[in-house]
C-alpha cells in the first residue's frame, strides 16, 4: 500500500510479502529515502537522486497506471540494490539530516548508507 501526504511532502509504502516486507519512506523535504527491511532488522537509507527517482506528483501517477494497466512499460520504475556495509545506530545528528519520518521508521536499528 501507498500513502502520498503531499502537505507533508513525503511517501509512506508498506510491502507485506512475508518473509520480503518492507516500510519505506519518501522523504522529499529531507532528500532521502529510507527502506526498512523486516527480514534483516536493519535500515537502509539513500539520498534521492532527482534523474532516478520520480518527483513527488508522479509516485501517484506511476502507481495508479501500475495498479490498472499491469504491462505498463515505465522508464521511472524505482529499483535499487543495497550492498552491505559498516552500520551505525542513529544519532541525533542522523535524525536532524533524514527528518522525523525517517527517525520514526528506524530508530533502534541499524543504519546503512
């Protein structure tokens, strides 16, 4: 599931696929995106990228043609492979520079840049 607050400026996903759940946050104000994976107990977190991931007003729109049209051919589909690397738990520093969306999502876990 997809939930846009756009007066906020961020997106909340929720993947429940068993084993393969996930949260993620879109924080647009902040700049970056977070990816809790449940299997893992660990959060991933990268800075967005304007020429990869879509703005704002278009996450609803790719996900409205994906819900309806399943063969749609999109070229801002988002895939992104993490690679593991050294973790810290976050600081009060970390949730000022990812946002309190970010913070909520992952406090208490890993963090990987």
């Amino acid at each position: 599931t997809m939930t846009i607050h756009s007066e906020e400026h961020f997106v909340d996903v929720h993947v429940r696929s068993g084993v393969y759940s996930s949260d993620t946050i879109f924080d647009y104000s902040h700049g970056y995106i977070a990816t809790r994976l449940f299997s893992r107990n660990a959060c991933f977190i990268m800075k967005i990228q304007k020429q990869y991931i879509p703005e704002l007003r278009e996450i609803g729109r790719l996900a409205f043609e994906t819900q309806t049209m399943k063969d749609v051919y999109s070229p801002n589909n988002v895939w992104t492979q993490f690679q593991s690397g050294n973790s810290v738990l976050g600081r009060w520093k970390d949730w000022i520079l990812y946002g309190k969306q970010i913070e909520q999502l992952c406090t208490g876990l890993p963090l990987y840049q």
